[in-house]
C-alpha cells in the first residue's frame, strides 16, 4: 500500500507525517461539530444508548466516505485558481499553503467546539482556503481577481447560505403534517414528558425506527459530503510532498487514458472554432506580450507556470506527444507525469472558459461537460487508504466530541426539550439537503442545517426559541468565514517570510 515511500527523503517523510496528522486532526475535530449532529437527536431523545449511537453513526459515516466519490472534495480544492493548483508541486510553497489552512481552520473548530457552539466546519474550511488565495495573490503581486477561482466561490457561498434556510423551513414544514396527521402521538412529546413510560429505556418502537433511520441517512450524506473534504486536503498533502506519485492516478485503466486522449483531440478541434472569441477573453497584457502564442513554455517540476488561452494548441500537442503509446500512467517518468498534470488542469481550465462562451451551441456545452470529466478523471481521485483514513478520523471524533454538540441542540435552541417529531424532521431536511447538494458536489454545512432545522421545527411547535444560543450560532456562521480567513491569510503571510 506504501511502496510509493521507498527512498523518499527522511526529512520529506517527517513532513509528510506531520502534514497528514493536521489533515486527520481537522477531519477528527470536524466529528465534535458535525457528525455529532446526526446522532444529537437519538441521544438526546434517548432513542440509543450514547456509544451505540456513536458506533452506528461512524459506521455510516464510513460508507458516505466510500461511496461518496470525490466531487464534493475536489470543489473544494478548485476554490483555489489554477495557477496555485499547477504549481503546488513546486515547492514550499504549497506545504507553507497547506499547514496554513489546516492551523487555521484546527484552532477556529477547537475554539468554537469548546464553547458548545455548532460552528460549521465546512465555512471554517473554506474560509481558511479563500484566505490561502488572496494572501497567496498579495505576496505574488497577482490581480485580487485571480487569487480566488470567484465562479466556485460563488457557488459554493451560495450552496452555504440557501441550505440552512432550506433547512429551517422543510423541517417546519414535515413537522406541521406530523401534527396534522398524528395530533396527539406521543412522537410530540419530549423525553422529559414521558411519566409513564419512565420505566422505559426506549421511546415506541416505530418513533424509535424513524429516529434512528433518519438519524443513519444523515451520517451517510455527511460522510460523502464533509468527508470528501478531508479527502480533497489529504491530496493536496501528497501531492505537495509526492508530487510523481500522486499528480496522476497510477491505477487508471488505459480506457481512461485513451478516454483522456480523446477528449484532448476533441478540446483542440473546439479550441480552434471558438479561438477568436476566447483569446477575446483572456487578459490583454498577457495575451499582447507573447512572442511566439503558438508555443508553450517548457515545463519543469520546479518551474512556476501560468496557464495561457493562447497556448492551447501547444498544451493539447505536448500532451498528446507524452501519452503517445501509454496505456499506464508507470511508464512514464517522474518529471513527465508533472507535465501531464499541467497541462490536464489547464485545458480543463480552457474547457470551462470554452463553456461560457455565448456563441456556442447547446450540443456544445453538452459536450464539453462530458469531456471535462474525461480530462480530470485521472487527476481527480482518491486512494482507498486516504478514503478509510478519513472514516476512521471522523468516526473517532464523533466518539470523543459528541457531548456538547448533543446538549446544545436538544435543549438550548428551544425554550423547550426537543420531542420526538421535531427530532424526526430536523433529521429527514437534513438528509434531503445534504443529499441534494453532494448530487451537485457543493458543499455544505450539516452543522447549520441540521440545527436550523432544530430552529424551524420550535417555531413551527410554538415552543420558542432561546435567543443567547441563537444568537451565539448566528455570530459563529457571521465571524467564521472572516475569521478562519485572516487566520490562513496571517499564517501563511508571516510563513512566507521565512521562505
């Protein structure tokens, strides 16, 4: 499994070890905040006794990872530009990147999980990543426009706002038919109401069904959705300090290669239709300063490049000449492997750029999306240790964290306990929206939807809301993208002076 570490620097190897422990670390401490959320309401309504709950809840964490594949985790990591991603293999600055969000987001999660405050590990991290950027473009003399990939960002922004709003309504909304259909079940009491089942461990068996179902379907969307992220670092790690084996998928089938041929051949024929419109697009100075637009510059593992429109055609030919007669990514050599990862992430980024174009036709688009997944298939992966590396973090953290999280939800959102129906509708919204957004691989916050839900289903009770912990939730969604942010950004700021 590690053969990948024979002969590789001791120093490199310390690295490695130490980056891999921050990345684990994040994904343990993002178990305090929101795996702990899938298993607030069980234990809270005394649905499953707390370790059962927890042993559960990590085992469908750890199929949401296996299963989730790695879109949400690569929309992570494409917050940052092209340039940065191309370039991250070329020194130290990409480890200095790395140890920087990862600080970051590690000390925001711990301070916030200390208080019992839901904070959303999934804004904390995309806070530190835009951070990263915009520092990144600071101390590189880059346009602010390019430090970030804004068109992600944006999307993603958005996917974090609407989501708890979705939230908070569907939950008030499943548990107004609750009681339109049962009125007065005991699935609308709350625990502590529950006199004459005192004696009783467990509430009746199909609240408890419902309970500990939705409860399992959270876990499993919030393992392929916020345990992607954790993979999406994991491959930033290895890449920065393993780049030849880990830029390309070592294990693609030569389907996959030929596949990613293909679409190069089909992105040049595009290319030269739409050439005009396109190099239209690109900025003018670097555009009007070429020499020679129909050559691209010679590729290095410790050359800094840009990608370039106009060096399009050049790219797809180099890359065609290096996986002339490759059916596996081992027979090419080290440096090789570097080049090909370039130039995929840049006419990846031309595809993109191709795609906003106007004048293109509807079959076009159609397929450009397709090629866009054959040219990244084989630099958006993850091996299977780094996927169970991730489960087994995030089970764990769940284990140790669960606590505070359990008591916030359950009794400090509302001025009263939390019932069984409320338990069941917060939990059902939140494995609707978590699974709608891992559909469209966004990511998104079970920390705020779930608790949101919380929110919907006592105001749609009537049950009040308690203002001090709304309030300190709303303060933690507000300061955590500033905060984790400037955070990254002076870190990574005061490192690179040393460099």
């Amino acid at each position: 499994m590690f053969d990948f570490l024979g002969g590789t620097n001791p120093w490199v190897l310390v690295s490695l070890g130490l980056a891999l422990l921050f990345t684990l670390s994040f994904e343990f401490i993002n178990g305090f905040h929101d795996t702990a959320n899938a298993v607030a309401t069980v234990i809270y309504t005394k649905t499953m006794s707390p370790y059962r709950a927890v042993m559960l809840s990590g085992t469908f964490n750890f199929l949401g990872v296996l299963f989730g594949g790695v879109g949400v985790a690569y929309a992570i990591v494409h917050l940052l530009p092209v340039e940065l991603l191309i370039n991250v293999d070329t020194g130290a600055r990409g480890l200095v990147m790395v140890f920087s969000l990862l600080t970051a987001a590690i000390a925001w999660n711990l301070g916030t999980w200390f208080f019992g405050i839901p904070a959303s590990s999934s804004h904390t991290l995309i806070g530190a990543v835009l951070g990263v950027g915009l520092a990144n473009a600071l101390l590189n003399n880059l346009p602010i426009a390019d430090s970030i990939n804004w068109q992600k960002a944006i999307d993603i922004g958005l996917s974090l706002i609407f989501s708890p709003v979705m939230g908070f309504v569907l939950a008030g909304i499943i548990l107004l038919g609750l009681k339109r259909w049962r009125p007065l079940g005991r699935m609308h009491r709350a625990p502590e109401m529950r006199v004459e089942l005192k004696n009783r461990k467990h509430p009746p068996f199909w609240i408890r069904l419902m309970l500990v179902l939705s409860a399992m379907a959270v876990s499993f969307v919030h393992g392929s959705n916020d345990g992607q992220k954790g993979i999406g670092l994991i491959m930033l790690v290895l890449i920065c300090f393993l780049p030849a084996q880990f830029v390309l998928n070592q294990g693609s089938s030569a389907y996959q290669i030929e596949s990613t041929r293909e679409a190069a051949h089909y992105l040049k024929q595009l290319y030269e239709k739409h050439q005009d419109a396109l190099l239209l697009q690109a900025p003018p100075a670097i555009v009007d300063d070429m020499a020679d637009a129909s050559a691209a510059p010679a590729l290095t593992s410790s050359t800094p490049y840009r990608c370039e429109v106009a060096h399009t055609s050049a790219t797809i030919q180099r890359l065609l000449t290096n996986l002339n007669g490759v059916h596996d990514y081992t027979m090419l050599a080290d440096d090789k492997r570097i080049e090909v990862r370039r130039d995929l992430l840049c006419l990846d980024e031309v595809a993109k750029q191709t795609g906003k174009l106007s004048t293109l036709a509807a079959r076009e688009k159609s397929d450009l999306n397709r090629l866009r997944k054959d040219l990244t298939a084989t630099t958006e992966y993850s091996p299977i240790w780094v996927t169970l590396a991730i489960a087994l973090a995030l089970g764990l953290g769940t284990m140790v964290g669960w606590r505070r999280v359990v008591e916030t939800v359950g009794e400090r959102i509302g001025k009263q306990g939390m019932t069984y129906a409320q338990g069941m509708s917060a939990q059902i919204t939140a494995a609707i929206a978590i699974g709608a957004a891992n559909l469209y691989s966004l990511p998104v916050s079970t920390t705020h939807i779930l608790s949101s839900g919380v929110a919907g289903t006592m105001v749609a009770n009537r049950s009040g809301l308690h203002g001090n912990t709304l309030k300190n939730i709303l303060l933690a969604w507000v300061l955590t993208f500033p905060i984790s942010m400037l955070l990254a950004a002076g870190i990574f700021w005061v490192a690179a002076q040393f460099l």
